[in-house]
C-alpha cells in the first residue's frame, strides 16, 4: 500500500475521531453580525434613552430608527403612549418596554397583545413609509436582544414575526408568512399548541407549507427563552435560514413559510390576548459584510480551509479534504487551501491550524484548535495508527475504502 493511500485512510480515521468529539460539543460558530451599507436597505433601532435624563429629571426615549428603517404600526398606538417606556437594559443603556401601568384604584392596566412593527429602508429615507425589501441575492441578516419578566408566554402569544414583500404560491399563505416564533404550549382552553408544557417555550414557525393544509407547528425550542440575543440569517447561496440564540444555533437550514426571504418588514410582540412583559433592544436588520465571496477562487473573507463556505473550519471542511486526497486540477471549494492546485496534507495543515474558527472570528477568540490539536494525531501518528489497524485486521483482506464497509 503506497503512502498516499495510507494518507486517505488517516483523513478517513481523524474524520471519524473529530465527528466522535464534535457531538459531544455544541456549536463552535458565533451568529454573524449585520453591517450597514450605504447602497443596502437595512434597520437601526438601538432602542436610545436614559431612564434618569439628568436634565429633566425626567425618562426620555427614542423607539424610532436612526438613518436606516420606518417605524409602522404600534399598540398601544401613538396615541396612548403611556405604557411603552425606556428602562435600563441588560444589553446596552436603555431598551423598550410596554409594563403597562397602575390605574387609580390601583389595579394594573396591562400592556395586552403589545406590538411594535419596523420596516428595512435605504439610508435617510424620506418617509417611514418608504419600505424597501432587503436584496435576496445577498446575505442578509436580523438581530434583537430581548428579556421576558412575566412567564405567561403560553398560546399564540409571539416574540416576533418577518412579513416577505413577495406572497408565496400557496393560497393559505398572506404577505405575513416569512417565519414567526409563536408560544410552544397551551394555556387553558387554548387547543391551537401543544397540551400543557413548560413556561417559556417558543417554536420556530417555518416551511415548507403545503397547499390545503393548516398552518405548520414549527420546531420547538427546547430551552427556555427569558433573555438573550436573537439572529437570524438568510444565506443567499441556498436560500435558507439559520435560527440563533446567543451563541448556539438552534436551527439551520430551514425554509420560510412561503418560500420567500425579501423582508418587508418585522413586528416584535403581538398576537395574542394575554400579558407578555417584554423588554427589547438593539434591534437590526442588515446586510453581511462580503468585501470578496467564498467560491473556487479562494476563501474570500472567510477563514482558510472553509471550503464550503459555511463560515466555519469544522468536520465538513476536514471531509472535502478527505474525499479529494491527492487530487489534482482541484480548486479552493475541492480543499486546496493554499490555492497550488493539488490536495495534500499541506491543505490539511491549514485546515488544522484554523479549526473552529469562524468567519469574523481572530484567532484568539477560538479556543477550539488547541483542543483539537490535542485529539487529533498528527498526519506521520495517524499513519501509524492506519497502519497498525490494518495489520490487526488485514488477514489477507484488502482495506476497506470507506467507513461502512469497515470489519475489524
């Protein structure tokens, strides 16, 4: 067996260790962050005020966007302002929030089914009304932070939901059809979700959806959601979405319920009659910065040895490599990672030296490649390790050339 074979059965044995240790670990990546350019339309609402304005003595607030984005619809309405406040954030200096408040005989008058709805713009639009839908042909992406107080977050109540600008093909589906992320249990006498269930429960609301059919329950979120960052991400390469909290990617990959990604614009709260004690902030719709796109021709400005342009070095990476070992007339997306026109265990090295890494990411905010540096063998062990494997189990029989097909 010459050495290049040998090589193509160690990538094949640290493809398996890394799957083995990947699942033990949630997700490596960190959501990506929108930018905001000048030719994109986009949405800044950093929620601005301060709870203790020292000149008034009085709270001051902002919910309006700043240079990017409309402010549509608002209950309670601009009219009766009165239950939506800026109080301090978790996030940032100030957020907004719709407690409601104390009526004369002391009772509360709850801030029930509270809304607030923004629309993308370009930069200085002339009027809130001036919606632009973002670009479909590129990435784009939608952030909030929010903290939930009152627990009664059962039923239709919803965190938010995105409007596509474009109806889909089904006649169930309306302009409001893009996602949504509705309460995952019921509250009594409510038979729309599920029986019972834990407190602060959502599901994500998603496609595809069928012609006849009602409505899809979604993904549940099997975690409680009481504070913390939203991102979701549009990835025009396959048009779908990615759903994050915080940090851990929740979803991936998942269509929307119409089969359309031009938001037109996103409400934050609503649908239902009962009270949520929402605080929201920083809340942005944007675009991901792409000053030269992962491809053929190299990484762009994406991290080497991403070869499927993902945005993270991780096992899928490591298997490009593995199934194209020693080709040659190969390109970067085939796992030549320094662009010389073969795939070798020069490539490896790169792929090794960045992994875990994701795009947007330094070096010194993964921890994960000394991690893996640790578990993985280098190439020469790891041929050894084949090696030795192979004399155990040959008997006169050929190794196999896959992982299905291995007898030991």
């Amino acid at each position: 067996m010459n050495l290049n074979r040998l090589m193509h059965h160690a990538i094949i044995f640290m493809v398996t260790m890394t799957t083995l240790y990947l699942a033990t670990r949630s997700a490596l990546a960190e959501p990506p962050v929108p930018v905001f350019m000048d030719d994109q339309p986009g949405l800044y609402v950093p929620m601005e005020g301060d709870p203790n304005d020292p000149l008034t003595s009085k709270p001051t607030w902002n919910f309006k966007p700043i240079d990017w984005g409309g402010e549509g619809h608002i209950q309670p309405s601009d009219n009766h302002p009165g239950p939506w406040k800026i109080e301090p954030s978790p996030f940032s200096d100030a957020a907004a929030t719709c407690r409601g408040n104390e009526g004369p005989t002391g009772e509360i008058n709850r801030c029930v089914n509270s809304t607030r709805r923004y629309n993308p713009t370009f930069k200085n639009p002339v009027s809130s009304d001036d919606k632009i839908p973002m670009d479909t042909t590129r990435d784009w992406l939608f952030t909030v932070s929010f903290a939930i107080e009152n627990t009664d977050t059962f039923g239709t109540d919803k965190l938010f939901e995105f409007a596509a600008a474009t109806r889909g093909a089904s006649p169930n589906r309306s302009t409001e059809d893009l996602l949504a992320i509705k309460g995952a249990y019921a509250e009594e006498g409510d038979s729309s979700t599920l029986p019972g269930g834990l407190e602060n429960r959502y599901r994500i609301i998603h496609g595809p959806w069928l012609d006849g059919q009602p409505e899809p329950y979604g993904t549940v979120i099997d975690q409680p959601l009481t504070q913390g960052k939203i991102t979701v991400h549009y990835k025009a390469a396959n048009q779908r979405l990615d759903f994050w909290f915080d940090d851990e990617l929740i979803l991936a990959d998942f269509e929307s319920l119409s089969g359309t990604y031009d938001i037109n614009f996103v409400q934050l709260g609503g649908g239902g009659t009962s009270f949520e004690n929402a605080l929201w902030d920083e809340l942005y719709i944007g675009v991901l910065s792409e000053t030269a796109a992962c491809g053929t021709d190299g990484p762009g400005t994406n991290i080497p040895g991403d070869f499927n342009c993902d945005g993270l070095v991780d096992v899928a990476d490591l298997g490009i490599i593995g199934a194209n070992f020693n080709g040659t007339e190969v390109t970067y997306i085939n796992g030549d990672a320094n662009l010389d026109g073969s795939v070798d265990v020069a490539d490896l090295g790169i792929v090794g030296a960045n992994w875990g890494i994701a795009s947007g990411t330094s070096l010194s905010q993964a921890p994960n490649g000394a991690e893996l540096a640790a578990l993985l063998p280098e190439p020469a062990t790891a041929i050894t390790l084949i090696i030795g494997l192979t004399c155990l189990g040959r008997n006169h029989r050929q190794i196999p050339t896959t992982l299905s097909s291995w007898q030991p």
